[in-house]
C-alpha cells in the first residue's frame, strides 16, 4: 500500500492479557517509530526502530512492553499482562531516512486499544 | 524540561481571520528540525509544514506559515485566512539527533476552533 499500515485498528482485550500491535511501514521507509496518544492527549514516544535496530528504547513505560522489527519492515509491539492504563491509541510512523532533510514523517491511523 | 512547548491548550477564532499557534523548543543540538502537524476529529495525523535548523528563510505552505525565530527557540505556526476544516488539535514537534540515534518529540499540542 502507499500509507503506514496499522492493524488491527481496534483492540479490545481483558485485563491480564497479552496483545500484539501491528506497524507495516511505507516500503523503502527505513525509520519507524511508535507512539501512544491517550484521550485528548499528546504524543507520547515509546521507541524508535532504524532499519532493525532500535537505539532508543527509553521511552517503553515498562517492562510489560516490548517492540520488534523484522527486514527492515514490519513492527510489532507487544504489551504483555495489559492494564487498564495501556487503555490509548498506538500510532505508527514511519520515513526514510533520519536528519534534517526529509520533510516529514507519516503516521498510520492507529490502533485504539481498550483494556476491560 | 519539556522539549516542546505548546502554552495554548485552546483556541477560538473567528473564521477568514489569521490565527498563530505557538511553539518553543530545547535542544542543544544545533541541526534539528521542526514540524507541525494537524490532528482533526478522525485521529489521523497530517503533515504541515517543517522548518530546518539551518534554512535562512521561513517555511511557507499554501496557507500555512512557519515564523521560526532561532534565537527565541520558537516556531510558530500561522494559519492565514482560517476556514471551519482548520478546526483540530494542532501539534509541534522536533527532531533532533544523528542518523540511528534521532528522536521525534512532540508537544502536548493546542486544540483550534474555528467559529463561523
């Protein structure tokens, strides 16, 4: 596809369980990061993938969280024993390469997780 | 401290009238980049418009403009001539770091209504 995929777009889990999201980036788009957007609140980052490699994991609220990128592509990040705080909409967003001369990033639309 | 500062948690604007949304930044990183990025009612967000660290003049994007006064650490958005689809959460963000090691931070973001 042209855009950042995400799925599922909506999750709704119980509390305990474990749940994993899904990133598939625009093809060629080496950077990728995840964000967690809560009711009517910013962006909050949790990790930053270049290529496969993730330098910067300082953002994962905790240990339950985990992330993945596998070729180059596609991420998953997994939220074990989730809690109702994980309730938030995790977006995507990917882009081709790092520093000042690319003109933006592209987001997916998200994937609204409910924890019940 | 907070890298990104958005100090409008709302505003109400009359439309066809301009409207600026403020942003300070911290880094002490001297190539960053700055984005603003618009969120409306559907959650997806869409790029604006982006400022490099090192561009001599201000961004400019159809009606959308970006006063960056480097001294300041501020990059503010104008919007001319506001329509009612302007209406949304309105968030500015930096990137700063080297290849494989950059980060994307966002501020807590300005939500905009436009009045007819």
């Amino acid at each position: 596809g042209a855009g950042v995929s995400q799925s599922p777009s909506n999750k709704v889990t119980e509390k305990g369980k474990d749940v994993e999201l899904r990133c598939d980036p625009i093809s060629g788009h080496t950077a990728l990061y995840w964000y967690r957007q809560s009711l009517g609140q910013g962006l909050e980052f949790l990790i930053y993938f270049q290529g496969n490699s993730a330098p910067d994991k300082s953002g994962l609220p905790s240990d339950r969280f985990s992330a993945e990128r596998t070729g180059g592509s596609v991420s998953t990040l997994t939220i074990q024993r989730t809690q109702q705080e994980d309730s938030a909409v995790y977006l995507c967003a990917s882009s081709p390469w790092a520093r000042a001369q690319y003109y933006g990033y592209t987001f997916g639309s998200g994937t609204r997780l409910t924890v019940v | 401290a907070q890298k990104i500062t958005q100090t409008q948690p709302g505003m109400f604007v009359q439309e066809k009238e301009a409207v600026t949304l403020d942003c300070t930044y911290d880094t002490s990183d001297p190539s960053y980049g700055l984005f603003w990025y618009k969120q409306p009612s559907s959650g997806e967000m869409i790029f604006l418009i982006y400022q490099g660290s090192y561009d001599q003049q201000n961004a400019t994007e159809g009606r959308y403009s970006l006063n960056f006064q480097k001294a300041r650490k501020s990059a503010n958005l104008v919007i001319s001539a506001s329509q009612l689809g302007d209406s949304a959460m309105y968030f500015c963000a930096m990137r700063e770091g080297n290849f494989g090691n950059e980060k994307l931070t966002f501020g807590t973001g300005t939500r905009l209504t436009i009045i007819p």
